[in-house]
C-alpha cells in the first residue's frame, strides 16, 4: 500500500485517531508530496458517492447526489481538515484549505481542536504562527466553526493575535485555560471590539462575580478598566451589549474622586443612554454634587427629557433642591419644566405643574412659554396652569379643540340584480339566489335551451359530489340539479330503509390448564354458553340469520399448535394452516387473513377492504356462503396469550420459543407439567339487520341526504332544505313556474305585491311552491302589515297564496327571544359565569338563546330554522355565513345567534367579519345583545372595516351603543381582547364622528371595567378613564356615573384617581 492509498483509506474510513498518529510521522518531502494530491481527492469523493447515486436512483439523481455528497463531506470534515493542517506547505493556502467550502461545512460537527493541535505541533513554529493568525481573520462571529480552532492555534503557537473584532469575542466564548497567553492581549480589547459586549451579556455579580467580571476587576488596572467602560457607554449600544460594561463598573464602584475627572462623560450619558447606564450615570453625577449651577442645569435637562418615569422625577427633585436653595436660578429650569409637561408619565406631568404652581412668583416673566405647554398637559392639570397663568385669556382657549366630521349619509337601498345561471359577483349568496332563480325560471321557459347551456359544465364536471354521503355545500347541490336535468334520472333519491346483509366479525378466547398425563379432558361446553359482544344499533336483527357457531380447537403443550385439533359439538371439523375449513378442502386453502407474527395486519382482514368496490373479498362473494373460515382461527395475540400461560405454568422457554418459530418442538423434560390449550373460535357470519324507521322528516331528509341537523347551524341546514325541495320536485315533474323567495332589493327583502304576482303565477300552473320556498319568501317580507298584498293574496287560488295572505295581514312572524349566555370550561364541562370571573378560567364560549315566542305554524320556520344553535360548530360548510342576514332581512338578531358560535374561534382570527355584520346593517328588526357581543369583539381586535360600518349604523340611528358597551365589558374581562387596542379603536371611531356614540358606550363600559373592591388599579384603568374624560367633554356630557364618583372622592394623588375626579368634574358640570 502507498503513502497516499493510506491516507485515503484512513480519511474514507474516518478513523481520525489513526489518521493524526500518522500525519505527524510524515516528513517534509512526504508532505509536499501529499499535499499536492489532497485537492484531488474531494473530487474524487464527490465522483464516486454521486456515481453511485446515480446508479441507485437513476430519475432523480441530481438532486439526492447534491445531498447525499453534502452528507459525505460533513462526515468527513474533520479527517480532511486534520489532512489539510498535515500536509499542505504553504500557510496561506492551509488556511484556505481550512476554511473552504468542501471541509469548513455548516452542518458538520465541531472540530477536533485537540487532534488538529496535535498534528499542527509537528509543523514548524513559523508555519504554525502565520497559520494561527490568517485563521484567526477568518473568523466572523464567535459561533463560526473555526473559532475555538484558531483561539487554541494562537495559544500553542505564541503568535501575537490580530486587532480583529470577532476574535476577541470568539475568545470571550471559547473555553478558558489557566494562565491563559492571550489574557493579557485581549482582554483590554473587549472595550473596542464589537460584539464583546454581546458575548459577556450573561456575565453576573451575585452571588459572586463570574469569570471574566473578575478577570476584568483582577488584570486590568483600575483607570483602564474605568476609561474603558466610559468610552464604552459613550459609543452606544443595545442595552444587553453594554450589561457587561455596566456591571464591571459597579464591581469596580469608583470613588467620588475617580468619577470627577469624567463628570462631563456622565452627564453626556443621561439624555439617551439605555435605562441601566442613564442610572449609573446618574448615581455619579449625584455623588459629584454640589455641581456647577450649569453641570446642574443640563443634569435636570436631561433628565426630564427622558422616557423612564423615575429619571424625570429624579430631575424634578434635583430642580425643586437647587430653586429652593437659590431662587433666582429658577428661570434657567423652565425649559425642563415645560419638558416634564409632555412626559408621558401623569406623575412626572402632575409634579411639575405643582413646581410650577409652587414657585409660580419667580416664573413670572415666562409666562408664554409656560402657557405654550400647557397644551400639552391634561385638562384638569392644564387648566391650573391656565389659571394662573393665563390672565385674559379663557381656559377653555388653552384646552385642546376638536372637530369631528358629520356623520355619513345612509346610502340608498339597491335593487337585487336579475336572474343568471352564470352569475358572477362578488357575494356568493347573490350568485346562489340567481341561479336558482334562472333554474327554475329557465325550465318554464326552455327546458331544451337550459339543458343545451348547462350540459358542457355537467360533463366538465368531475363529480366528487356523488361520492358524498350527505350534500352539505350549496355548490354540490347546483351540481346534482344540472345533472339531473340534462341527464333524468342520474341523481336519484336514496331508497327507503330496507334489511342490510353485513359479517358480523370473529371472536376468540383462550383457555389454558395443566392437566394430569393420562387424564381425559373435560367436554367443550355448549356454543349457548358463549357470549358475542358488539355495538348497539337501533332496530332489530332478521330470522334469517346464520347461527352462531363455536369451534373448540385443543392441542397439548406436548404437541405444540401444530398438533391442534378443531371440533363443533362431538363432530371434528378439518383444520390445516391456522384456519377451520368449512367451504371447501384443506387443499383448497387460501391464505388466512389476520395477523402474522410480525403483528403486521394483512390487506384482507374483516373489516375494511371488504367494502372497497375493487377490491371484493375472495370468499364472502361467493354464492351460498354463510361463514367466513379465511380469518385465522389462532390468531398471533391469542397464541401469546396462550404461550404466557403456559410460561407460568412451567413450560420449558426453549419448547415455548420453537411454538413461537413453527419449528418443531423439542420433547418435554420428565419433570415438566402437560399444559392444555383450548382456544375457542367463532367465523365471520352472514347477518341481517333491519334499521329501525326513521320519523317522517327524518327520513325524508336521509333519502335527500340532507346532514344530520346537529352537523350544521339552522340557518344553513334551512338553506339546505331550499335546495333538497327543488331537487326532488324536479325528479317528480312538479317544479313551479317561479321561484317565490328571490329578494327585490339587496338587503334580502321582497316586496310584497312581487310575491303575489308570483302566487298568482304559480297558482295558474296548477303547481304549489315548495314548503321552504314559501317559508323563505315569507321571512324576506319587510315588518308590519301589508294590507293591499293581503287582500290580493287571499283572491288567489292556493293554500300558499292562502298562507301568504294570513301573513301579509298580520304583523309577520313575531321577534323571537334572543340572546346569549358566557360560559366557560370547568373541567370537561361548561358553566355559566354568573356576575363575575373566577380568578382562572380557560375556554370560554357564548351559548346561544334562540326561543320563539309565537309559531308561525310553518314547519321549517319554527323547528329548522328557529331552533336553538349549539355553542360551537365544528365548520360550516360552504362559507354561508354571507347568506344568513339576507335569509331573516327582517330579524337580524336571529341572525347574529347564529352567529355567535363563529365568533369565539381562536387568537389568530374568526369567521365573523364586517362582511357578514354589514349586511346585518341594512336589514330589519332590533339589535340587542348578541349583535352587540359581536360588534364589541370585532371592534375591540381593531378588525378592519369595523370603524365605517359602526359610522353608518349610527348614522341610521340603529346603533345598539349601550350594549355594545356592557359587552365590550365582557369580552375584555373574558376574552384575549386586551383594552388599549379597544381604547385605539374608540379613538378612530370618535375622530372619525362617531363622538356621541363611543361616550354612550364608554358610559355602559366603565362600570363593567373599573376595578372593584381588592381588585388591583393598573395604567389601562387610568388610560381608559382618562379617554372617557376626553370624550365627555368633546360631547358635553353630564349625568354621575356612580362608580367613577365614588373613586372621585379618593385622596389618593394616583394618575387613576387625578382622571376619575376629571371625569367626574365634567359630568357634574363642575368646573375642571
């Protein structure tokens, strides 16, 4: 073998141990002998791995060679990076060998760092050192690969390390040694290089300082480590990049004689350093004072510019010791005062309004500037200022002023668009009600010029409808009445409920005893003795049945499964392969079909393939079979169960193994007990079932394949029935010349004498509509009496005409009861919140309250369409959600029940969007309660499009304010809706003119949402009482609201209470 097979096989084989052994026994002219010949051998690995790709997977080749190559080389990575340190002369092209692209890999593991110091160790001290610090500028972040490679090369080698930044942040990470030789070179850089900051950021102080905190404190002298840290500050950064920094700095803890020399630096540091430096450089500057009054001024400046709350206090109590000790320098702390104005902290704005009250003589001559902030304060804190500071001028003047745009105009109802059986707009609900308008109408008129249209998509038309057990899409059922008409008969009703042939499956038990040598075993019991269990389905089985029958198949723990015997009574029945024979010889035996020994489950096993049209069973096809003996009689779990036994009972394991294998089985040792194995089996039989009858609606609905009504929401599953009635009148020759519930106008309303001329047309056919046709044109009718239609109606001669005219003349059907109620998940079942919240809770659903008050002696009305949803739906088929306020135009709170079980559907989103709400908007009836809970939801997530429809239900006079706000309550006690978010989207609605309706739902929020006894007052009770505030004096409002008095009256100086008593100011026409 050559040098060089041997070192390709040891890379090929990464045996990397072995590999290093070798390379450092190399001499120089081996090395270079090598090293010429290292580059060839990747592309000999990527040939030869790739080749074999291709011969493997022939078609697609190209893209499995590029990873199973990328896998080679990862697995390799270290013998070829080792190579490469082991042979290649020159240190440049070592480094990029090192670091190319084919040994330097992303997923490959870490480097051997010991080996490669090893086999680098044998390479000259020159070599070693210029590798060592081409490789240390090849790193670029302290995770890179290489890194820890490089920083134990500079080690070893003694080389000085370059003024490289991602070194010395590689360094900071990489594991640390005692006595360190570049301990001394880059710790001091750690103040410079970027990214240090960021790899110390985890370094602590308690419970004692960590490595390089203390490293820091112990090497570097106390100056440098100061400097450091300071000019560190002073170049910015995130704040977990300058931890580290501020840290050494509090261990270092410099005395008042240290921090002088760098006061200037600190006070450079307060206006905008990150919180934790701006406080340490506070804390220096405090230990300086007394400061220069100039020092002084621009400390209190900054300060006061500040975010953070406790900074600007810290000002403010700087500004009020240096005025009191010297009052005539309180004209230079104007300009802070009038900063602290605009702070977004009450606290910091109501301190200084007190200063400046406090030491309002000496502002005297700065009266414009103090007035010029004053807008930036609130109301009632403005309003001191203005007060006394203001002279002539009115306070409300000062006070900010704010215009709204009027309301919008309602726009005009539109008429619905005409009938198409092509219809393309962008409501779905627009398209169905004008297809099944042209449909029907189309029929009347043509039937041959309907049929010719629809035929081209009938057979483009792959009908995945047909394979569905129920029709639940409006889509699928467009399909089947176009199938119907260009091909009669293609889309029969299911037939009515008759005997169903069905297997009823096997059933094993096993029985194990030890029986005395020579001892006769006992007789099988009776087959009335075994009990088969199975599922419950309502009906009754049929005579014709086959009976059950039992095999009793034995064998001896002596002959092993192979030796077993299969009887019924006193007759033995033939037994070979694992399986009665009861249809045919043993000879003719087919494969049993249960479990093998692998546990694996065969494709032809009782149950499921046999109900696959192409794939009929083998047996149970066959004419006059009535028992199935192709399932295995001793199935693997039952002999296991069996082996089990006999283990416990003293079988020899070995003899029980050989069972196991199907081997024969050893004789048994002389001491060893004859255990008996009685396995009981019953075959797969042929059985007849007959299904109970169904209840006339119900049956009429699975002969339709109408869903189960608990699958779907009522609205939808009355849609359905819509759909089915004119499937079957079409089947039965009885469609009437016109649909009757095609809407007139596009809110879903029909006009009255539009629906006569319609009975009248239908009644000429001598055809009645169907039930759900007539019931959803009497739903679209708009509310109140119409006298005229009535009387013309009741000259028409039908009984829907007759129907129709009793419910023109009376008020339509009367407003069912609605609403809802809040429950929430209480281990596995849901109960009723009451008055408050627990203090945890999880799921929380809305329960719809859905009850009529008056039938309408219409079926469909009052037991389909008006019966109580549940409180969650799984989905709704179709996307109908669009259709349900054009199906009740009339009762659009019936609608929003419907609605609440989309509502509440997650985080990231729900089914209920101002689409949906917006046609609630130009429909009838009242809003209450539910509508409401769905208003306050979408409005509290900031849903787009909910700000416009608020505006124009408004401008219609119709919006349901005050419950918007108790739900608005509800939702964001009950509910992941958070308040800030609710806050923002009232502020849009008031600023876009919605001002008087966003105060009358704040006016209903508040008592719902302020906190109560022992509950905790947070910064979103103030923000929101201080919106309320806002908006009550933009409205003029007036009227106590009892709870925000009560918190009125309360001393405390909290920003909450400050905004109560505002309000409360406001309401009681007080002055603010």
């Amino acid at each position: 073998m050559t040098l060089w097979t041997e070192i390709c096989d040891l890379i090929t084989r990464n045996q990397v141990i072995r590999l290093a052994d070798r390379l450092v026994t190399l001499t120089e002219e081996e090395r270079a002998e090598l090293g010429g010949r290292l580059p060839d051998l990747v592309k000999e690995l990527r040939r030869v791995r790739t080749e074999q790709v291709r011969a493997e997977h022939p078609d697609d080749f190209e893209e499995m060679a590029s990873w199973e190559v990328g896998d080679l080389l990862d697995e390799l990575a270290d013998a070829l990076l080792l190579t490469g340190v082991g042979v290649i002369t020159g240190p440049a092209a070592a480094v990029k060998w090192m670091t190319g692209r084919d040994v330097n890999r992303r997923w490959a593991g870490d480097p051997n760092v010991a080996q490669v110091c090893r086999v680098a160790a044998a390479r000259p001290p020159e070599w070693r050192r210029d590798v060592a610090v081409r490789l240390a500028r090849r790193v670029r972040r302290p995770a890179d690969r290489i890194a820890p490679l490089a920083v134990a090369l500079l080690r070893e080698s003694g080389a000085v390390p370059p003024d490289h930044d991602p070194l010395v942040a590689a360094w900071l990470t990489a594991p640390s040694v005692a006595g360190d030789p570049l301990t001394p070179v880059l710790l001091p850089r750690v103040f410079d290089a970027d990214g240090a900051g960021r790899a110390l950021r985890d370094e602590r102080l308690e419970p004692r300082p960590t490595r390089w905190l203390a490293a820091a404190a112990r090497e570097l002298p106390r100056e440098q480590a100061l400097d450091g840290c300071v000019s560190r500050f002073l170049r910015g950064g995130e704040a977990q990049d300058l931890r580290f920094f501020v840290r050494l700095h509090m261990l270092l803890d410099p005395t008042p004689a240290e921090s002088a020399p760098r006061l200037r630096d600190y006070l450079r540091l307060l206006p905008s350093a990150p919180g934790t430096v701006a406080e340490l450089a506070a804390e220096q500057v405090r230990r300086a004072m007394p400061l220069d009054h100039a020092d002084l001024v621009e400390a209190v400046d900054a300060l006061t510019f500040r975010d953070e709350a406790k900074f600007a206090a810290r000002g403010l109590r700087w500004l009020d010791q240096a005025i009191r000790a010297d009052p005539e320098v309180a004209a230079d702390f104007v300009t802070a005062l009038t900063t602290a104005y605009a702070h977004k902290s009450f606290d910091v704005r109501n301190r200084a309004v007190e200063l400046t009250l406090k030491y309002a003589g000496l502002f005297a001559d700065h009266t414009g500037a103090i007035l010029d902030g004053v807008h930036h304060l609130p109301t009632g804190l403005g309003a001191k200022l203005a007060e006394r500071f203001g002279g002539e001028v009115p306070i409300e003047e000062l006070l900010e002023r704010k215009e709204f745009p009027p309301l919008p105009e309602p726009p005009e109802a539109r008429r619905f668009p005409e009938p198409s059986i092509f219809p393309y707009h962008h409501e779905r609900w627009i398209d169905q009600e004008r297809w099944l308008a042209a449909f029907v109408a189309g029929i009347a008129d043509d039937r041959a010029e309907l049929r010719r249209r629809l035929e081209p998509h009938v057979e483009q038309d792959r009908g995945y409808w047909r394979s569905r057990e129920v029709r639940t899409d409006p889509d699928d059922w467009q399909s089947a009445l176009s199938a119907e008409l260009v091909t009669p008969g293609s889309v029969p009703e299911l037939p009515p409920i008759g005997p169903e042939k069905f297997w009823d499956g096997a059933n094993h038990s096993v029985g194990v005893r030890v029986l005395t040598r020579g001892e006769e075993p006992d007789p099988e019991p009776e087959p009335r003795g075994i009990t088969v269990v199975g599922g419950y389905r309502p009906g009754r089985y049929l005579d014709d049945d086959a009976p059950l029958r039992a095999f009793f198949i034995t064998w001896t723990s002596d002959d092993g499964p192979d030796g077993a015997v299969a009887c019924e009574g006193d007759r033995q029945i033939p037994f070979a392969g694992g399986r009665i024979h009861l249809n045919g010889s043993p000879a003719d035996a087919e494969q049993p079909s249960s479990y093998g020994g692998d546990g694996e489950k065969n494709e032809d096993e009782d149950g499921w393939d046999d109900e696959l049209p192409h794939r009929p069973h083998r047996l149970r096809t066959r004419p006059g079979v009535l028992y199935d003996d192709s399932v295995e009689a001793m199935p693997f779990f039952v002999l296991e169960r069996a082996y089990e036994r006999m283990a416990e009972l003293g079988v020899a394991p070995a003899r029980i193994a050989a069972m196991r294998a199907g081997k024969q089985v050893p004789p048994p040792d002389p001491d060893e007990p004859l255990v008996q194995v009685t396995v009981v089996f019953v075959p797969p039989r042929l059985r007849s079932f007959m299904p109970r009858e169904l209840p006339e609606h119900d049956e009429w609905r699975r002969r339709n394949r109408l869903p189960h009504p608990n699958r779907v929401s009522p609205p939808h599953d009355f849609l359905l029935h819509r759909y089915a009635e004119l499937a079957e009148a079409l089947r039965d020759g009885t469609l009437p010349p016109v649909l009757l519930a095609t809407p007139t106008w596009m809110s879903g309303h029909l006009d009255p004498d539009v629906l006569v001329d319609r009975l009248e047309t239908c009644a000429a056919a001598g055809v009645e509509p169907p039930p759900a046709d007539l019931a959803q044109a009497l739903l679209r009718l708009p509310r109140g009496s119409h006298r005229a239609a009535a009387d013309r109606a009741a000259e028409v001669a039908s009984e829907a005409a007759r129907s129709a005219a009793r419910w023109l003349a009376g008020d339509g059907m009367a407003d069912p009861e609605c609403g809802h109620v809040w429950r929430h998940m209480v281990g596995a079942s849901m109960v009723e919140f009451g008055d408050g919240e627990p203090e945890h809770f999880t799921e929380v659903r809305l329960q719809p309250v859905l009850r009529v008050t008056a039938p309408t002696g219409h079926r469909l009305i009052d037991e389909v369409l008006l019966r109580q949803p549940s409180d969650w739906t799984a989905d709704e088929y179709g996307g109908t959600l669009g259709a349900w306020p054009a199906m009740l135009p009339s009762h659009r709170e019936v609608v929003a029940v419907n609605f609440l079980p989309f509502l509440l559907r997650g985080r990231w989103g729900t089914w209920v969007t101002p689409p949906e709400i917006t046609s609630l908007e130009i429909t009838q009836g009242p809003m209450g309660e539910s509508t409401a809970v769905i208003l306050a939801f979408l409005l509290a997530g900031g849903v787009p499009g909910m700000i416009p429809l608020v505006l124009s239900m408004a401008a219609r006079g119709e919006l349901p304010a005050e419950a918007i706000g108790r739900q608005l309550a509800l939702v964001l006690r009950r509910t992941w809706r958070e308040t800030r978010p609710a806050i923002a989207a009232l502020t849009e609605l008031a600023d876009a003119g919605g001002h008087h309706e966003v105060w009358r739902i704040l006016r209903a929020l508040l008592p719902g949402m302020l906190p109560g006894e022992g509950r905790r007052i947070t910064a979103t009770h103030a923000e929101l009482v201080a919106f309320a505030a806002d908006v009550a004096r933009w409205t003029g409002a007036r009227g106590e609201i009892p709870v925000v008095a009560g918190f009125a009256r309360s001393r405390r100086t909290i920003r909450f209470v400050h905004e109560c008593k505002r309000l409360h100011a406001q309401l009681a026409g007080a002055a603010p």
